[in-house]
C-alpha cells in the first residue's frame, strides 16, 4: 500500500524559509512525475514545483522559481521543497503528489485529477 506523508510545516515570518519533506512508503516512483501542490483557503490546489524522475529535470511555477527547490533522496524514498523567501501568497497547506507522466510534468500543467497518489498535507502559515 502507497502512502505519502509531508511534513515540515509551520509557521514563520516573511522571508523566512521552510523545509517540506515528504515520506514515501510503498512505492519507488521510477519514471514518475512527483510534484509539491498549493491550496490556499477559498483557492483551488495549484501544482508549484515537479520533478520527472526519469531523468530528474525539475520544474517550477514563476512565482516560485528562484525561492524554491524541489529535490529527492532517492536512499530515503523522500521528497523535498526547499523554501526560502517566503511570502504571505505563499501560505496554504502542502501537498506532495505522484503520477505517471501521461499529462507531462510542469506543475502548472498537473490536473489534480490526473495525479494518482497523494499525501494528507501540511500547513505552511507565512506572517508579515
């Protein structure tokens, strides 16, 4: 049985930063798209970073590039989002997701439909 734990979230000041990890057990994910998505409160799940591990290419929403990093600890089956930066637009809770790539892997291109496996989510709360 797949499941998907994030954890790492909190609460912090702007500009400061977070690190968000997300657990894998029962899968390896080899040749899959794993992406970080978004939900504010009153807004719908957006995908904000991803990775096609087929070949590790890394992909991320403008308003996050050069704050975040998405990153994979292939002996840990764990993913990571670096966050650095941060703003009150990046609040929400944080979603950790897989799937294989059949809609390719630019996170704002990820239907939430389309992704097979989620975790539960982790709150992330930026104060100014």
């Amino acid at each position: 049985q797949v499941h998907l734990v994030e954890s790492g979230g909190g609460s912090v000041q702007a500009g400061g930063s977070l690190r968000l990890s997300c657990a894998v057990s029962g899968a390896t994910y080899a040749d899959y798209c794993m992406a970080w998505f978004r939900q504010a409160p009153g807004k719908e799940r957006e995908g904000v970073a991803s990775m096609y591990t087929g070949n590790g290419y890394l992909y991320y929403v403008d308003s996050v590039k050069d704050r975040f990093t998405i990153s994979r600890d292939n002996a840990k089956n764990t993913l990571y989002l670096q966050m650095t930066d941060l703003n009150a637009e990046d609040s929400g809770t944080y979603y950790c997701a897989a799937s294989r790539p059949w809609h390719g892997c630019l996170p704002s291109d990820l239907p939430v439909y389309a992704m097979k496996d989620w975790g539960t989510g982790t709150l992330v709360t930026i104060s100014s």
